[in-house]
C-alpha cells in the first residue's frame, strides 16, 4: 500500500493552501458581485460550500490509496467526480437554504448559480481525483523500481555466490588430495597442512562477496593460500609480493586475488619440472589500485597463452557484476611470461563500498 500524499508535509501544506484559497477567492465574489448581504453571508456560503466538497472528497481520496483505477478504467474517476458533485449541490442547497435562506433573493441566487456551482465542484473534485492518481502511479512506479533493483541485487549476489562455490571445491581437493600424499610419508607436513587449510577456509567463511577490505588484509588471507601451495610443490614455488603503503590501504572486493595466483601456480608449475617464481605486483594508477601477477609458463605445453580458465573467468565475471565493467582485467603473454592485470576503482559503488 502506498504512503499518502497528505502523509508528505509539503504536499499537505500545498493541499490546504490550495482550499484556503479557494474559500478565499469564492468570498471576495460573492460579497462584490452578490446583491449586497455584506461579507457574512460570503463567508458562510464560502465556508459552507468549500468544507462540504472537502469532505466528501475525503472517501474519493481514500478509495484511491487502495484502488487505482487502470487507464482504460478512468471514466470510474469521472462518475465518481459526478456523482460527488451531485451530492454536494444536494447538500449545500439544503444547507445554504437553512442557514442564509431570510436573505432577500438568496434562494433565487443560489439556484441561478448552480450550473457555476456544479462545474466548480466537479472540475475541483476531478483535480484533487487527479493529483491523487498520479501521486499513487508514481509511488507505485517507484515501488515496482525499488523491487526491481532489489531482485537485480539478489541475483547478483546469487551469482557471486555460486561462482565462490564451484571455486572452492576445486582447490578443497586439491589440497585433501596433497594431504593424503603427504600423511605416510610426511606427517609433520601434513598436520601443517591440514591447520593452515583450516584457516584458509575459516577465514573464506567469514568473509562476503560484497565485502571490502583493505589490500594488507586480503595479502594476510593470501600468504595463507600460498603456505599451503608451498606445502604440496615443496621448494618448486617461490613467491615474491610487492606492495607499500599507499597500496596496502586501498580496498579490493574480498578474497579477489586467490583465484589470480591459483591460475597463475596451475599454469605456471603444472606442466613444468623445474622451479617457478610467482610474482604479484601492486601499484596505483590515479585513483586506482592495479595489481599484475606474473608467472613463467612453457609454451609447448601449457595453454596459458590463450588467457583461459575458470578462475579468471570467475573474477572477470565477478567485477563485471561489482562495477559493471568488462575492461579491468586484462591478460598478455610475452617471453614466456603471462600476466595478469586487475584494475580496482576506488570510488564508492552503491550497495557495495561500505
């Protein structure tokens, strides 16, 4: 249900501006174009004749906060602008009759006058039916707005968490199937492995899709990842991680970079003997924070060049629906080298920056 428009304080004082006026305007012409009754007979016929259409005007105005004719259903409006009208020339006749009737020639004043009487009720009544109509068709138009951002957030949300969930399993098993290889031959390794797991996925529980963090934080979460990508390549991986002050305060959308460094340790170690280093650079360009991850990669045998993989696919998706842009992340491949960039704004995104 719709809020009035009467609940609106300046629409109110518009509202009654406007009645007052009109009791003021109908006065001034009866007492200088009436048969000379002085200003009390116009201030009662004025008072009478305006309260009595206000009230009736008040069902008219109820009825429509609840029922809002369609348009091909506005000829309701009509009749019942009409028929209001009608009860209000009913009214007055009785009552201007039982109040000012002793008046010389004020009954026949009154009758001469109904045609003028009638066509200011009705056209009265027909614009407060208006006003009204629109007010509730533009609160409705909002209200339907409203629910269709609603319903566009939700499925965004939706979306970001099913990306997170077909994410996770894949590295879960991973690194269970690294645990399981590590328990007979290295226990120690394993057990490592297994606590550093637990708050890695601890700290991906407590964590929303739409939440921000500052770049210290989510390298805090990522060296949590990596410790336990160490763990299953041994010496093979090697990290290197560059970033100072200005960067570490900047906000990224939380836990966006694992995916980043995962693909980049998939396409960098996975098909290669020797080792790899794996380095993740951040910077700013004007307002925006930039990170580039790099990572070697054997042409004869990894498809990295092409710039492929769920991970990437999930991020590129995943700040298209945060910031509605396809262009802040970027891949090239060159020397052997293949780079990812992502380019973060900094500027507040509605519902999202906090």
């Amino acid at each position: 249900m719709s809020r009035s428009p009467l609940s609106v304080n300046r629409f109110r004082i518009i509202f009654i501006s406007i009645w007052v006026g009109l009791a003021f305007d109908i006065t001034v012409i009866l007492k200088w174009y009436g048969l000379g009754w002085g200003w009390p007979v116009a201030i009662i016929d004025s008072l009478i004749s305006c309260v009595i259409l206000f009230i009736l005007c008040l069902p008219l105005m109820i009825t429509l906060r609840y029922y809002t004719p369609q348009q091909k259903n506005y000829s309701a409006i009509f009749i019942w602008c009409v028929f209001i009208t009608g009860v209000w020339l009913a009214l007055i006749d009785w009552l201007l009759t039982l109040a000012l009737g002793n008046y010389d020639g004020y009954i026949a004043f009154m009758h001469h006058s109904r045609i003028i009487r009638g066509s200011i009720g009705f056209l009265l009544t027909g614009c407060v039916a208006l006003a009204f109509v629109i007010w509730y068709n533009l609160e409705e138009q909002k209200e339907i707005e409203k629910r269709k951002q609603d319903s566009d957030r939700l499925a965004k949300e939706a979306e970001l968490f099913k990306l997170r969930q077909q994410m996770q399993p894949h590295f879960l098993f991973n690194s269970l199937n690294s645990i399981n290889a590590l328990i007979g031959i290295r226990p120690e390794e394993a057990r490592k492995m297994v606590q550093q797991l637990s708050d890695f996925l601890r700290g991906t529980l407590k964590k929303e899709e739409t939440q921000w963090v500052s770049l210290q934080e989510e390298l805090q979460y990522l060296q949590l990842y990596l410790d336990i990508e160490k763990v299953r390549f041994g010496n093979r991986l090697s990290t290197q991680i560059e970033s100072d002050a200005t960067t570490n305060e900047m906000k990224l959308p939380a836990l966006l970079m694992q995916p980043i460094v995962e693909n980049a340790i998939k396409f960098g170690l996975y098909d290669t003997t020797g080792e790899i280093m794996i380095s993740l650079q951040a910077k700013t360009d004007g307002s925006d924070l930039v990170m580039q991850v790099k990572n070697p990669f054997d042409p004869e045998t990894s498809s990295s060049s092409q710039g492929t993989g769920f991970g990437l696919k999930s991020v590129q998706r995943r700040l298209y629906l945060l910031f509605g842009r396809n262009d802040l992340l970027r891949t090239e491949s060159k020397d052997n080298i293949f780079t990812t960039e992502v380019k973060i704004p900094q500027m507040p995104v509605p519902g999202i920056l906090n």
